[in-house]
C-alpha cells in the first residue's frame, strides 16, 4: 500500500485555537483523522508528524527518504517563506511533494506571498481551508503512477 508522510509546521499544534478566521475550529487531531479517512478510501496509508522545531522537520524528511516514502504532503507554515533549510531537505527527495495551506497565502500579508518550495514541489493548494489537505491527499495519490513509472 503506498505511504504518504504529511508534514504539519509551526504553530499547527494550536489549530483550533489560533485565528479560527484564516484556519478554523478543527484541531490538528481532527485534521489527521480526516486524512486518515481519506487515505483509506483512495487506499493509501498516510503518517502524520508535526514539529515546532524545523530541524525535526528536516530530520524526518531526511528519515523519509530513507523509508522512500511514496509521497509526502507539507504544511510548513510560516517556514514555507523562509526555509532554506527545509527546502533542501525536501529537494532531496525522489517523491512527488504538494504543498498546502489552509488560508490563500497569495491573499494576505506580502512576506506571505513567496513560497521557497515553489520550485521543488509538484503543486500548492492554498485557501480551501481544511479541506486544502483532502485535496493535497488527492493530488499526491493522482501522481502516484507518476512517480512509480
């Protein structure tokens, strides 16, 4: 069954409580548990990690390239604008990588307007909410045969 790894960022601990206007009343919890429905749906397993700390991130995409994952989701917050680091760490990587938000970056602060990884990933989804995530899923599982051929 092919693997997806969803990475979580910064501050994503506190969704439910943070700005619920840009990303709603759902808890990260709540937002696993969907994407593990899906996932069981579109018959994919999907693991879920999420650090404040961008060198775990770095790590376990390090980590993710040795279990050769077949693709991996990210939500990096605001490192997305600003992290080389975990940029590299993801151009490592042999998979598809769709890039998610919950809140349309392109609509609010400028500095949030650039992503770093917007060359390396396969697609942004960005302003559907929650629903941003089943859409990545979808689209990671849509490259699949992709990746594999």
């Amino acid at each position: 069954m092919p693997r997806i790894l969803m990475l979580h960022g910064i501050n994503h601990a506190m969704f439910g409580h943070r700005d619920p206007r840009q990303y709603g009343r759902e808890t990260l919890a709540d937002i696993d548990a969907r994407l593990r429905a899906l996932a069981a749906e579109l018959g994919v397993t999907v693991e879920s990690f999420q650090s404040d700390h961008e060198g775990a991130l770095v790590e376990r995409i390090h980590q993710a390239f040795g279990e050769r994952v077949d693709a991996v989701l990210i939500n990096a917050g605001a490192w997305t604008h600003y992290s080389y680091g975990l940029r590299d760490a993801l151009a490592i990587l042999a998979c598809p990588v769709v890039e998610l938000h919950m809140s349309n970056i392109h609509a609010r602060e400028p500095f949030r307007h650039r992503s770093v990884f917007a060359d390396i990933v396969r697609g942004q989804i960005c302003g559907f909410g929650v629903e941003s995530y089943a859409l990545a899923l979808r689209a990671a599982v849509s490259a699949l045969p992709a990746a594999v051929g």
